[in-house]
C-alpha cells in the first residue's frame, strides 16, 4: 500500500511547459533581485524538473526542443551577469 498526498503532476506538453516557464520566471526574478541562495534552489529545482520533462516528452521532441531552447536564454542571461559580478569583484 502506497499513500500519496498530492496527485502526480502531468509533464507531458504544454503543462511540462507551463512549469518550467514559471520557473524561468522566478529565476530571472531572482537574477534582478540579485538573490544568489534563490538562484541557486532554482537552478537546482530546474534540474530535477528537466529530468522530468524529458522522461514525459519522448514521444514529442518538439516540446523538449522548445523548453529547452528557452532555457538556454535565462541560462546565458545567468551566466552573463556572474561574468559581471567577478569583473566587479576584480576592480
């Protein structure tokens, strides 16, 4: 016997998408506010949610195209502003 409190979330199309959007969301909210500890949870979460997205899009590669190509913008984004924040750490 298994208990289950929250019903499995579906990652599969659009709402594997939605999810991972606001994510995104939150951490280009985090990136502006300058909250690293915050970038750093999502980064982690975006992770294990990617994991899943790719497990429950197999049979759909478009959608693992997408979520992914908008991915990589917030991830240049972040990378973009750590080079920023170590030059600003040099001088």
């Amino acid at each position: 016997m298994t208990v289950q409190l929250v019903a499995e979330f579906d990652y599969q199309g659009a709402n594997g998408l939605s999810l991972l959007r606001q994510m995104q969301r939150d951490m280009i909210d985090a990136l502006q506010a300058e909250n690293w500890q915050r970038v750093r949870e999502l980064d982690q979460t975006c992770a294990a949610l990617v994991e899943r997205l790719i497990a429950a899009n197999r049979a759909d590669p478009s959608t693992l195209v997408q979520a992914l190509g908008e991915l990589k913008g917030v991830y240049a984004n972040l990378i973009q502003q750590c080079q920023r924040e170590v030059s600003a750490m040099a001088l």
